[in-house]
C-alpha cells in the first residue's frame, strides 16, 4: 500500500499537484489530498485517479 500511495505521490507532484494528505480505507484503498502548487495552474477540475 506504501508503494501504491508513493507512486501516486509522485504522479500528482508531476501534474503540479502537493499531497497535503492521505487515508488508507479498510477495503485496502487509498484516499489522496492534494492540492495545486499554484494557483495559476488550476482549470476547476476534480482530479480522480485509482492506482
């Protein structure tokens, strides 16, 4: 599960994206929080993603 939310980590850092948070659920997935680096880079839209 470590991997799975550090690959994810990495794929949102590379979209501009900072993991502010995360939770692991007890169906054996993860939630992550992030936010935009900048403001700038915001379109509006919510970012889903499953690993």
């Amino acid at each position: 599960m470590a991997a799975a939310i550090e690959y994810a980590a990495n794929e949102l850092a590379a979209q501009g994206h900072r993991v502010v948070s995360f939770s692991v659920t007890g169906s054996a997935k993860a939630i992550v929080l992030a936010e935009r680096e900048s403001d700038d880079a915001c379109t509006g839209k919510d970012i889903h993603h499953e690993y």
